[in-house]
C-alpha cells in the first residue's frame, strides 16, 4: 500500500446559506458524480441519516442534498468517540437541463443515490399560420 492510500481524509465542514438560529453543525458529504447520455448520477456518503432525514431539492439548476441525522443515545461511558456529530450539507449547479418529473432517490447503507434523468431536446415544431 502507498502513503497516500493509508491517509484519513477529515470531515469537512459545509456552509449554510444565510444565518441559522440552531447551533448546529453540518458535513460536506463526500461524492463521487458520473454521467451518461441519458442521466446524471449523485452518490453521496452520508451515515447515520435515515431516509426520512434526507432532504433534496433542484431549484434553479442548483441540487440541493441535506441529510439530517437523529442523536444516538449510547448506553454507558463513552471510552472513544472519533465520528463526530452533525448533519450533512452539499450544493452542486447542474449543467445539463434536467427532467425534473423524473429524479429518483435512494438511501441503502449510508449511501445517498440520486439520479438525474436528461430532459429530451426540444424539437422543431412547425407553426401553421392562420389567415385573418
């Protein structure tokens, strides 16, 4: 194995937009994104969040993926915690026009799969005028 394999990447913290009245703290989930001819695929890395905790939105070519993540109660004393708490933030702008009807979701394992499904090019329309 290489050195750089063996690295612990740290969490990274994302920006709310605007101010929040809660002290919370949201994560840059980690993604990998792929394209096909047909489809944009998202798969985002978010453990813990359940999936009614995930939140997604398309508004203005900008996908919007929240995830929200219930408290674990543990039993007994805490003798190591390395997985800090918080929820899950990331904003990406889409350059492909998208077929919003279409957007599917999926949430097994800790991982996040939104599909993005490519709206079919407009096509030519021949107009007929009327007389009068």
């Amino acid at each position: 194995m290489s050195e750089k394999q063996l690295q612990v990447q740290e969490k990274q913290s994302a920006r709310t937009q605007g101010e929040t009245t809660k002290n919370e703290t949201y994560y840059a989930p980690q993604v990998d994104i792929y394209e096909t001819e047909k489809e944009v695929i998202v798969v985002a890395d978010m453990p813990g969040v359940q999936p009614e905790g995930v939140d997604l939105s398309l508004e203005d070519n900008i996908l919007t993926i929240q995830g929200r993540r219930k408290e674990v109660a543990h039993s007994g004393r805490m003798v190591l915690e390395e997985y800090e708490p918080g929820h899950y933030l990331r904003r990406f702008t889409v350059a492909e026009t998208i077929d919003q009807e279409g957007i599917e979701a999926s949430l097994a394992d800790g991982v996040l799969r939104v599909r993005l499904p490519k709206a079919a090019p407009a096509q030519p329309k021949k107009i007929a005028v009327k007389i009068g």
